[in-house]
C-alpha cells in the first residue's frame, strides 16, 4: 500500500504505509528512488519513504535542493545516499541538519566503494544485498517491537535477488567476451558481472564528470563504431551530452545496435524488475553471432 510521505513531500516520490494503530513509521529519506525502494521493502507498514530523484525525466546531474527536501532530510529518522561524489548534496544537507540518533547509511561505504570509483553502483546487485542488510538491522534498532517482522522482509528481499543472479550468470555464457561501449559508465558493473568487455572507458568518464574529452578518445569511439569492433552502444536516456548524441548518431549510422538505460528506477515497478528488464534489454540489443 501506497500512501503520502508524513512530512511535506512536494516534489518527493513518496512510499510507505501506515504503522500499526498508535504507532508512527520510521521516517526515511533516501536521495535516489531506487534505494527508497529496497528501503520500503523491507520496511513495509514500519517505514515512511521519500525518494528525491525519482523521476525517469529528471537529469540527476542537474539536481538542486529544494525546501521541501531540506525538511524532509531534517525530520529523517533514516538517510540512504549513494556517495562517492554522485550525490555531494546529500552530504551538504545532512551537515547543514544536524540530528542526534539520525541513522545515515552511505552505500558506496557500505559496499567498499571509494572516491575515483565508478559511482553506478545499484547497477551492482550485491550492493542492494548490502543494503538490505544494513536496513534490518537499522530499522530493528528503531523499531525492536517490530524486528522479526523485519528479518522476514530481508529473507523474502534476498530470495528475490536470485533469479537476478541466475539471469546474470546465464547470460554470461553468450555474452561474456563481447566487445561493447557506452557513452557513461552506468551501466559498468553490469557488463563486468556479464563479462563483457568495456571499451572507451576515458571516454565514459569524461562524460560523466563533464570534462572535456580528449581528441583520442574521440577518434577512439569513432574508429570502434565505423569498424564495428563492438557489439553494442549503451547511452543514458536520462541526459543530454553533445559529444555523446555524436557517438550514437554515428552508431547509428553505422548499423550499430543502441540500448538506452536510465540513472533512475522508472516508475510503478521495484528494483528486482527493473534490472531483470534491463538484462532482457542487453540479451536483446546484442544479436548473436553470426555461425
């Protein structure tokens, strides 16, 4: 069950569902959509949930605090923010709303990520497993009336983590050594877990971080999509980029299959689905080899 967020949410996607009679949900805010999702799951009727960037239309890298999401950060019980420079205004909030008690998970951490790494990392479904982990246990810290009901949650999370798995690894053995691109890097860890080999990556990251790409790494990507020395072209649906829309342009052209993914969970579904279908999207988008 849906309902509004318990603070003033204006512009928030909001999730959650009453607690029981007399009872007030744990209040979380999480700074993307995708760790507000896990965060409900394995709430259910204990949590109040407020996503900030939670639309599939909303650029993630033009993101600009609102009032609204000042005061929810302010009130929250709970914070999950990704880290590792994807989000620095989340940590800007946090120091600016000082809350005693107030449990901050940041997952890059959480997950033995650093400064420098690719900062994609829900597109790592052992992150989630991570998060949810460390949801339980918070939230059985908050709420220990409720802590069992919290375990069940986080075994019935995990159990539905293994088809995502079981798909990963099937479609290792076809794709696994192919030679593929993007215009960002979001979609990283995927191909690593598939085994697929990632080309262009000066390119990539120079996109992301918005720096000038170098004349090499141009004619790189150029000399890749003409020769067809790759098997696919993966941009971000969910951002413009000059030099990136020239790199599609020219796949394209070049007969070069092109699979569009978002930085953002799209709406109505839950992050288990949302990466099933973006492998059934790579499986598709990538035609098997010629005998």
């Amino acid at each position: 069950m849906r309902r509004p967020y318990a603070l003033a949410c204006l512009g928030l996607l909001c999730s959650g569902a009453p607690g029981k009679a007399g009872a007030s949900p744990i209040a979380v805010v999480a700074a993307e959509n995708f760790y507000g999702d896990v965060a409900g799951q394995l709430g259910g009727p204990g949590v109040a949930v407020a996503s900030i960037l939670a639309s599939p239309d909303q650029d993630p890298h033009l993101f600009e605090i609102s009032p609204s999401v000042a005061r929810a950060v302010s009130a929250a019980q709970v914070v999950i923010y990704n880290g590792i420079d994807y989000d620095p205004w989340m940590q800007s909030l946090l120091a600016a709303a000082q809350a005693p008690g107030r449990q901050v998970i940041a997952v890059a951490s959480l997950a033995g990520h650093r400064p420098g790494d690719n900062p994609h990392i829900w597109y790592q479904p052992e992150t989630m497993a991570l998060l949810a982990d460390a949801l339980a246990a918070r939230y059985a810290a908050l709420d220990p009336a409720h802590a069992q009901d919290y375990a069940h949650r986080l075994s019935v999370f995990q159990a539905s983590l293994a088809p995502v798995f079981l798909r990963i690894a099937t479609l290792r053995r076809r794709l696994g050594g192919l030679q593929v691109t993007a215009t960002e890097p979001i979609v990283g860890y995927l191909f690593a877990a598939l085994g697929m080999i990632s080309r262009n990556q000066d390119f990539q990251r120079a996109v992301m971080n918005e720096t000038e790409v170098s004349a090499t790494g141009l004619a790189a990507f150029e000399t890749d999509l003409r020769s067809h020395r790759i098997r696919l072209l993966v941009y971000n649906s969910q951002a413009s980029d000059a030099v990136a829309d020239r790199m599609r342009a020219i796949a394209v052209a070049a007969g070069v299959p092109t699979l569009g993914v978002t930085e953002t969970e799209p709406p109505g579904t839950t992050y288990q689905a949302w990466i099933m279908r973006e492998l059934d999207a790579l499986d598709k988008a990538v035609p098997a080899a010629a005998p």
